[in-house]
C-alpha cells in the first residue's frame, strides 16, 4: 500500500473518530458557531498536517500518536478554529501533536463566549500619548494617541480591551517589563520574540486578558477547558499572527522538546467507564488512546 493511501486511511479513520466524539459532546450541550463546518476544517487541518514536520524533517502523522492527533482536531473543532483562517497551527512535540492558536484564533473564540462583543490589542510606542484611569476597582482606557513614526521607537508596553455586548470596555494593560517576565518563562529561545515584537507582545496580553475572562464566563465547560488546553499549549510564546511568522516559529520549535502539561479535568470517554476510573494521561484528554493503537503502528514508513 502507498504512502499516499496510507495516509488517506489513517485520516478517515481520525476523522470518523473525532466526528463521533464531537457528536457526543454536541449531546452534552456544546454548541458551534453558526457558520462553522466542522467536515471542512477537519479537511483543512489534514491537508496542513501533512506540510508538519519534526526537527529531523519526518511527517507529522508519522512520529505523532495517533491519540495526540485526534485530541487536536478535537480542541480544534471544539473551539470552532480553522487552520484555512490562519487561526490555528499545529506543532510537533516529540511523539504529541499540539494544536496552537493564533492571534486570530483568540480573537474569533473570545468572541464566541456569551457577552463578548469584540476584542483587540495595541502596543504603546515611545512617543505615544497613552493615558488610563481605575474607576470602579477596573482599568479603563482614556487616550491612546499614536503616529505612524512612532512604530519603529521603543515599546513602553501593550494593552488589550474586551468590549461586552453591553459596550463595557475591559482594559488589560502590561509595561514591557512585564512582557519581558512573560516571555523569559518561554521553554524556548527569544528569537521569534526579537523578529515580531510588536506582535508577541499584542499576543502575551491578548493570552492574558483571555486567561482571566474565559475562566470567569459561565459558558459551556467543554468550549472553556479545550480553549486552556489550547492556551497552555502556546503560554505566551507562540507566534501566531501571519502565516510567514508562523512558519518561522514552527521551523525554530519543532520537535524542540516535550512540554509537561499538568492534567486537565477531562471530558468523558465514549466507552463506558467505572465511576471510579482514574484521570486518563496527560496527553490523551479525550480519551483516544483506547480506541485506537498508536500511528507509528498503522504506517510503515
């Protein structure tokens, strides 16, 4: 059998089981968005997955489990990304395939959220007239005045606002060296954050304004936990705003090393299980290892 068709059994076999369990959560009361085609982005990720490499130069669906694929075209799904928008990218992790969202990905799942009518980021350029107030216990933006020249003076810091349906403005606001302890806690080097400042600064606040507003949203536990799985994946240090600076960080990161991500609460398996089974692993949160044996055993490469 060729490679070609290899590949092609081992996508309808992923793609059938993460329609299977993304029914099942759909049961469970998970709600896409409205214009959103599940069989087309799950289409797009497999024709992106198969440009994925390691560091060695090896496919994707090659050195990754296959549980660790279907768990990230789940949290895809689920959170109603598509690699075709340029909202999300996948990157290989020693034997794990883990879903990244970009800038705009953020920005299209903050917006799912009930009460969230829109979200931005702006960096503070020496220069700039930037002003701020705290009324009422929060932070509100008062003026941010800025000039095209100013784009190429030193970064002073970065803000992100959420904007509710009630046009309630939420402001977040770090300094740079606040930006600066963000990324020093990166796994990896500093040269994505050299090459695209303004960008990966606008990311760690946008990530940051994200992290406290998701989880204090009352809205679906199933879209909540895949949109943290998702941001613990990138932590900051993802590029993740056009598709030339994704391919720099994919190409600087792969395969770097494995991240340990501590346990997540995970969504129930669709086989039966006691009531008293424990957490499934760290890298398995919806439970695809036991359905199906790892890709390294399907293909023959």
């Amino acid at each position: 059998m060729s490679t070609t068709n290899q590949v092609a059994i081992i996508q309808k076999d992923i793609t059938d089981d993460v329609n299977r369990s993304l029914t099942r959560l759909q049961d469970d009361g998970l709600i896409l968005p409205l214009n959103y085609n599940a069989s087309n982005a799950l289409k797009s990720a497999f024709f992106k997955l198969q440009e994925v490499q390691d560091k060695n130069g090896k496919p994707a669906l090659e050195v990754c489990s296959r549980e660790s694929v279907a768990n990230a075209l789940l949290d895809m799904v689920v959170q109603g990304l598509s690699p075709a928008k340029t909202q999300c990218y996948f990157i290989v992790y020693g034997s794990k395939l883990q879903l990244n969202r970009s800038y705009f990905g953020t920005q299209a799942v903050l917006k799912r959220l009930s009460n969230v009518k829109d979200i931005w980021a702006n960096v503070i350029y020496k220069g700039d007239v930037f002003e701020y107030e705290v009324a009422g216990g929060r932070e509100k933006l008062v003026k941010h005045e800025t000039s095209f020249e100013n784009r190429d003076n030193e970064i002073l810091g970065v803000y992100a606002v959420v904007k509710t349906l009630e046009d309630e403005e939420i402001l977040t606001v770090m300094t740079k060296k606040e930006v600066d302890a963000s990324w020093s806690q990166s796994k990896t080097s500093q040269s994505v954050h050299k090459k695209f400042p303004q960008e990966m600064a606008k990311r760690t606040v946008i990530n940051r304004a994200a992290k406290a507003y998701i989880n204090t949203s009352d809205d679906s536990d199933l879209l909540v936990d895949a949109i943290n799985r998702s941001t613990e994946n990138e932590y900051d240090d993802r590029i993740d705003v056009t598709p030339e600076e994704v391919k720099a960080e994919i190409a600087e990161h792969a395969n770097r090393e494995v991240i340990d991500v501590k346990p997540d609460v995970t969504l129930s398996s669709s086989k039966q299980q006691p009531v008293s089974s424990t957490k499934k692993p760290v890298d398995d949160p919806h439970g695809f290892a036991g359905d199906v044996p790892p890709v390294e055993q399907e293909l023959d490469f």
